[in-house]
C-alpha cells in the first residue's frame, strides 16, 4: 500500500447527532471516521465542480428540443445539437468522483 503523503491533521466542530450518525454509517460500512468525511468531502467537492457541465447539458438539451418543436430548427440541425449535448455528456461521464 502506498503511503500517504500531505495528509494533515485538523480539528473540526460539528453537531453531535451528525458526528453520531457519520460514526455509526462509517462503522457499518467498515470506514474510519476521517475515511467517510474525506469521501463525503470529496464527493460533494467533485459535484458542485461539475454542476457548471450539468447545466450545459441540460439548457442545451431543452433549447434544441423548443426550437425543433416550434419549427426554428430543422430535424437535421436538431441532431448537430444533439450530437454536441452528448460530447458534453461523455465529458462529465469521464469525470472521477472518488
């Protein structure tokens, strides 16, 4: 196992009930405290990161569907843009979470 290197210690404060149930989760999912907090941390770091590429996709996806259907778009350029929301699609799929 490779060691860890520019791991730092810290004291936190929390509310005791949430302190009990990351204890109890980190428990039943054979993690260390600071194992689960690093994860979660993480995790939610990672996905606001992201957030910005959702949001593409998502208004890109919902323009090109309004002006296909309201006749600004024709079915070929609709595809264009299709092709494009799934390149943005496959970006955020590469993205790692962990």
């Amino acid at each position: 196992m490779e060691k860890q290197n520019n791991v730092k210690k810290l004291n936190i404060t929390m509310k005791e009930d949430l302190l009990k149930r990351a204890d109890e989760y980190a428990s039943e999912n054979g993690m260390t405290r600071s194992g689960l907090l690093t994860l979660a941390l993480t995790t939610y770091l990672n996905a606001k990161e992201a957030m910005p590429s959702v949001n593409k996709l998502l208004n890109g996806f919902a323009a090109m569907q309004d002006e296909l259907f309201r006749g600004v778009i024709t079915p070929e350029e609709a595809k264009n843009r299709l092709e494009s929301v799934q390149k943005t699609y496959d970006q955020l799929q590469s993205i790692k979470i962990m």
